[in-house]
C-alpha cells in the first residue's frame, strides 16, 4: 500500500485518458470523477477503473470524445442518448440540464440510455442537493453477463444496480447522500478487495457453479460467478426494479439475453430532481431534514467509538483524510494503472509518466 498525493494521482489518470483518446475537457471531467471517488472512500469506483476504461476503449466499445445527445426535451421529460460516451461526461452534462430544468419548472424527469460506466452515482445526486434539488436517480448495468443473483438463484441474472437519493443540507457542504448497490457489495469492491489480497465475508458471493466462496476474484473465473442481493428478496426487487426503471423506461436494454454483450459496460440512467421549495415551504423543509438527521446522530451507539453516521458523512470524513495524507493505492490497483497504460502503447511503467 502506498499513499499518492492527490494532484500526482489526478496527473497519472489523465495523461492514461489522453492517451485513451479522451479530448482535454473530457479526461479532466473522467479524471476528476475517479480521483474524488478515491478520496472519498469509494476505490471500487476510482482510478482502478482505468484499465478497464482502456481496455473497452481499444476494443471500440467505449468512445472517449462522445457526448450525450439530447433524443427529447419536452419538459418536464429530458431524454439523452449516450452515444457510449464516458459515463462521468455524459452523466454530468445531463445533470447540469436536468438541475436547469428542474430550477425554472419545479421537476425534471431525466433518462440517459447507453452511456458507458458513470462511475459513482452519488457525484450526480451531489450535484442536484448542491443545487437545492432533491434527486432519486437509479441506474443499471448491462453490456455483459449478469453478475448478481435473483433470491434464491445460483447463477448471475442482474447488475449491482445503484440507488441515489439526495437530499439538500440546512449546511450546503453537508447533504444527505444515500448512494447503494442493490447487490451486497459492488463489484468494483470485489476487485479492490483481490487487488489487497483480501476474502469476502460468508454469504457474499457464489462461484460459477453456484456454490458459497468467499473468493473475491470468483467474478472473473471461468466458469464466472457472481455475488448475491443484499437483504435477499428486498434487495433481489429493488435490483430488478432499477433494471426496468433505468432500462425499459428510458429506452436502453434491460439485463434480458436478447440484448448483445461483450466487453463493455453499459449504463442507463432514471432520475427525478424536484425542487422542495414547489411543495411547501422551504424553510420548513429544511427544519424537518435537519431535526431528523440530528435525531439519527443523537442515538447512543452500541460502540461509543463509532457514533451514528447518517449517509454522506462518511465520504466526507474519507475526504478531509486522504486530503491530508494522501490517497491509498495498493499494489494491485498500482499494477491496474500500469497495464492501463501499457494496454494504451504509453508506457511499459508509470514510473515514466
């Protein structure tokens, strides 16, 4: 494990997406999006995403100039077609008019299809709460086989299929931020978790024949096997419920085989940003959110060295760390780095970035 600083880090991921083919605004939009996940706690979605990002951009299943093209606007209805852009540019740009719409009108109902990997949905849900927006934005993942099982099943039907919801602070640095997979745990954390060397907990994933393993690297074996829905039923549902809304609803590909896959990732986005203040008094609003995340932080904790966290805050104590000390990289995602750019003709090792 070594610490990076977070400029140095900022620096190697967008030289690898220059190199990739990704235009300057493009990669610093994709660079910056990677390295905040990393300082904020969420490497399954960081810069460890870059040789995959390579890989897919070699193979032409990721276009690294593409943006999203508006296919509707017809508000309160906002359609955008992703071309297979960066996920992080298209998202972002589609927030931004989403955030615009729904600030004249009250509501915007935002749909993106056929993006590729948007990375961590929270970024999204961030932008909206920092707007003074409320946002539920669910998004699946197609493009390949699925690695999450139905309740009950023992083989991959589903995509990790995020839920975000956010919700505007009475402090505008502190919103809430509820940012989930419907799965156990994402499979970007299946990755770091190989990377480190580490085994998952009992009841977390299956190998390829349908049998428990607590093998991380159990995702990408042949046969390949997949982890399991996070509260059972509860989760199964939920997960299948995004795969309609962010699939079938805005014109993408559900996870169903009568779609084509291959080496890619595919993301489809539902979202619905509303703005409080058209359903009553803002001030009122912003009281209640207040008093009732103060009511979850005032709760004795069972451990009294870990006080209640309501979400959001974690990211936000990850951040104001690894800021300070800088951003941890272990070697397998130091060796990710290092076949991304190798993938890409740039260098046989990072030391010569």
């Amino acid at each position: 494990m070594r610490r990076i600083p977070e400029a140095e880090l900022l620096d190697i991921a967008l030289r690898i997406l220059a190199a990739e083919g990704a235009p300057p605004a493009e990669a610093s939009r994709v660079a910056r999006h990677l390295v905040d996940a990393n300082l904020k706690g969420h490497d399954s979605h960081g810069v460890g995403m870059l040789e995959t990002y390579a890989s897919h951009a070699r193979a032409g299943t990721l276009k690294p100039a593409a943006h999203g093209r508006t296919s509707s606007d017809a508000p309160p209805f906002l359609q955008v077609d992703g071309q297979r852009g960066h996920g992080q540019v298209v998202a972002h740009e589609a927030t931004e008019t989403a955030i615009a719409r729904a600030r004249a009108s009250g509501a915007c109902i935002l749909a993106v299809r056929d993006a590729h990997h948007m990375g961590r949905i929270g970024t999204y849900g961030e932008m909206a709460a920092a707007a003074g927006l409320v946002a539920i934005l669910v998004v699946n993942v197609v493009g390949h086989r699925g690695l999450v099982a139905p309740h009950g099943g023992a083989f991959g039907r589903l995509g990790t299929n995020p839920i975000c919801i956010a919700v505007p602070g009475v402090d505008p640095a502190t919103p809430f931020v509820l940012d989930m997979a419907t799965s156990k745990v994402a499979v970007g954390k299946l990755r770091v978790a190989a990377a480190r060397g580490e085994e998952l907990p009992d009841g977390y994933a299956l190998d390829g024949h349908g049998n428990p393993t607590r093998d991380p690297g159990v995702i990408w074996a042949d046969p390949g096997g997949c982890v399991l829905p996070f509260g059972g039923h509860k989760g199964f549902g939920l997960g299948l419920a995004v795969d309609i809304l962010a699939g079938a609803l805005t014109g993408g590909d559900t996870l169903q085989p009568g779609h084509p896959r291959g080496p890619t990732i595919v993301n489809n986005l539902f979202g619905i940003l509303v703005d409080p203040g058209r359903l009553g008094s803002l001030d009122r609003f912003g009281e209640e959110v207040g008093a009732i995340l103060d009511y979850m932080r005032d709760c004795r904790p069972v451990d009294p060295g870990h006080p209640v966290l309501v979400a959001g805050e974690p990211e936000r104590a990850a951040m104001a760390e690894r800021r300070a000390s800088g951003i941890p990289i272990d070697d397998g995602t130091w060796a990710s780095l290092e076949n991304a750019a190798r993938i890409l003709g740039l260098v046989t090792g990072l030391r010569t970035l």
